[in-house]
C-alpha cells in the first residue's frame, strides 16, 4: 500500500471516529479508537487528549491507562508514563504488560533491581510475553547477573524465534557469557530478521572470534 493511499485510509478512519465521538460523546472505545488512529498517524497531542477523555468516562479503562503510558513514554515523559502504569495496576494488580512496561520505565531510569522486579511479575503473570523476556535480558545484564540474563534470552527465543529483538539480545546474553561463537549465529540470524545489530558489538564479537 502506498502511503498516500494509507493516509487517505486513515484519514477517512479518522473522520468516521470522529463522527462517531461527536454522535456518541460518552462512548469509552470510540474515544479510545480515535486516540489509537491519532497515534499511528503521528497526532500525539490529539492521542492524549482523546484517551484521557476516554479515562474520564471510564477511569477504570485499564487499557487506556497502558496505552496513555506508552504514548507517554515514547516522548520520554517517563514520570508521567510511570503513573499511567501505576493506576492500571491499581485497577488490576494482574496486568503483565502494567508491570512490564514500568520495568523498562525503571531501566530508562537506570534502576536494574526495580526494572529485574517487574519484569520477573510481569513474566510470572504471563510466561507467554516475549516482549518482557527480551527486556528481562537486558535488565541482568545491566545489573552483571550474566547467567540469569543469558537464561532469560533463551526462553525469549523459545517463544519467538522470528523476533529479531529476541535474537539480538541472546547473542549479547551468549557475548557476556564469552560463548562467541553462538552469539555470532545469532546476531547474523537477528540480521537476517532486519534487526539493526549494533556495529560496535559486531565489531566487538570479530575481534573474539579473531
């Protein structure tokens, strides 16, 4: 699809929604549906205000809270993505993807023992979230627990193979546990999957492998 075609797509979305809330001004998921469309476009501003008012219908919205959050935090916002998070899990303190998300907020923050924390709730809640595996990885291998980081990549690949995240981030997992070899399979297998390797660790990876 070209991307006038999908704009002129979202575009008509957008208006239809639009339409919608105007039609339905209390409905929660036309409003939520909106905010979600002005996201994939690139209308943060309008995201926001149309999933706080979406939380205003119905604050107990515990997807609109984790959706807030990530807008949040893709702008870097990250005190305010911490919140959203926080009230999804005071809505339902089961929420994987609440605890997983303030895992990664914690390691942007620098905090791997609060970042470890969440993300082992969040994979204990549901042992199927690739996504928490991958960032767990990460989170040892900040705080130097080598072998626990290479553990958690390995069941990260196990539940996805094709996820180039996944393949990356055991090839660093197998760096620091000087398997080098393995590590170069998998960061050549992370590239075919179109996942931009850092140069540096290829270049770091070349000189162990001589």
């Amino acid at each position: 699809m070209s991307d006038t075609r999908e704009q002129e797509d979202s575009g008509k979305v957008i208006a239809e929604l639009e339409e919608k809330c105007a039609d339905f001004p209390e409905s929660v998921v036309a409003h939520h549906q909106l905010g979600m469309v002005y996201r994939k476009v690139g209308r943060i501003d309008d995201a926001i205000r149309e999933l706080k008012r979406a939380l205003e219908i119905d604050p107990l919205a515990v997807e609109n809270h984790i959706n807030l959050g990530a807008i949040y935090f893709d702008r870097g916002e990250l005190d305010l993505a911490q919140q959203a998070n926080e009230a999804a899990l005071k809505i339902d303190r089961t929420t994987a993807q609440a605890h997983a998300n303030l895992g990664l907020i914690y390691q942007q923050q620098g905090d791997a023992e609060k970042a470890i924390a969440s993300y082992v709730e969040a994979t204990t809640l549901d042992p199927d979230l690739v996504t928490a595996w991958i960032n767990l990885t990460s989170a040892f291998i900040m705080a130097g627990e080598n072998e626990k980081a290479l553990e958690a990549a390995r069941k990260g690949v196990a539940l996805d193979e094709t996820f180039p995240m996944a393949q990356n981030n055991l090839a660093v997992a197998l760096y620091y546990v000087q398997n080098y070899q393995e590590a170069k399979a998998h960061a050549d297998k992370a590239t075919e999957l179109g996942y931009a390797v850092d140069p540096r660790f290829i270049d770091a990876l070349s000189n162990e492998l001589g």
